[in-house]
C-alpha cells in the first residue's frame, strides 16, 4: 500500500511543485524544493526496504530462493519439430475460395503453420512459419494458425481466403512469386 500512496503523491504533488517553481514566490518554490527532495528521498527509502542491498563481502555466500517450479502439467508435451520459417514451393488456388500451400517436408515437420496474408500491389505476399503450437483453426492478430498435412515427403496447409483469390501469391520476406503447381 505503501509504494501506491508514494506514487499517488508523485502524480499530484510533482506537476504542482514544478508549476510553483516556474510561477510561485520565492517561500513557494522553497517549499517546491523540499517536496520534491522529500518525494524522492521517500522513494529511495521506499526502494531500499523493498530491495536490501546485498554487502559485496557476504554476495558469494548470499543464496537467493529458487523460483517456484511450475505446476505439473496433466496433458502430456507435444513432440517436438522443427519450428521454422517456411518459403512455399507451390501455391495453388483451390474451390471454394482456399489456397494450397506445399513446400519439402522435414523429419520432424511441425504439425501446425502460422500464415500471415497481406494483399499488396497485385500481390498477396504471405508469411509461413511451422510451429509446435497446439490449437484448432484460430486466428489471432491477423495470424492463421492451421493443420499442416504430409504426404509422399510434401507439406501442405490449406489457407481460407475470402472469395476467389485475385491477387499473384508471393513470399512476404522476398516478394518473389510462389509459382501454381507444376504441370
């Protein structure tokens, strides 16, 4: 409670002390002075009984408390993968208002990719990065986060778009074109 009323009196008392110091009498801006070096000798006060000072002679013997260990998790961890920045080798629009994204699947592929859209000059430039994060279609901050399938050593993630796709797909980072499927 104590550090809230030191703050509550920075907010009102500084703006006040400082507007004695530019507008006040002399006696006004004395005591202006001596309320600020009151508010800050009670803030360093108020931080010395938060924050004790360790003596350098006793630091080495000095143990600080473990930090608690984090509660046991009841569902177990996922595997892990390899969570990386992804570059699509193929983009393939699809019925129904989707795109197909394939590029070289891994070992450990990751089962979930977070894509990122932005149409932008005739493009729709796209962000694509395997994760390890666990989730069901959500979207969150504009991020897509979406089943990655493998098939025959390809991944692939099947992106909604609204409507028909209008613009040329292309890499975010790079701006090159992701080219259609090869025929």
């Amino acid at each position: 409670m104590l550090p809230l009323s030191l703050g509550m009196a920075w907010l009102l008392l500084a703006p006040l002390c400082l507007w004695l110091l530019i507008r006040g009498s002399n006696t006004e801006r004395a005591g202006a002075i001596l309320t600020l070096a009151l508010l800050e000798a009670g803030t360093i006060a108020m931080n010395a009984v938060l924050h004790p000072a360790i003596p350098a002679r006793s630091a080495a013997a000095h143990t600080l408390p473990s930090p608690p260990s984090p509660p046991a998790r009841t569902a177990p961890m996922p595997a892990s993968c390899d969570e990386r920045a992804q570059v699509p080798r193929t983009a393939q629009p699809k019925p129904g208002g989707e795109l197909l994204l394939t590029w070289p699947a891994t070992p450990r592929e990751c089962a979930r990719a977070e894509v990122t859209l932005l149409a932008r000059d005739r493009k729709m430039l796209i962000w694509l990065r395997t994760t390890g994060r666990t989730g069901e279609h959500e979207a969150r901050g504009g991020v897509l986060t979406l089943p990655v399938r493998v098939k025959d050593g390809t991944a692939s993630v099947r992106v909604p778009l609204h409507g028909e796709p209008r613009y040329a797909p292309a890499d975010g980072r790079s701006g090159r074109r992701i080219p259609g499927p090869a025929a």
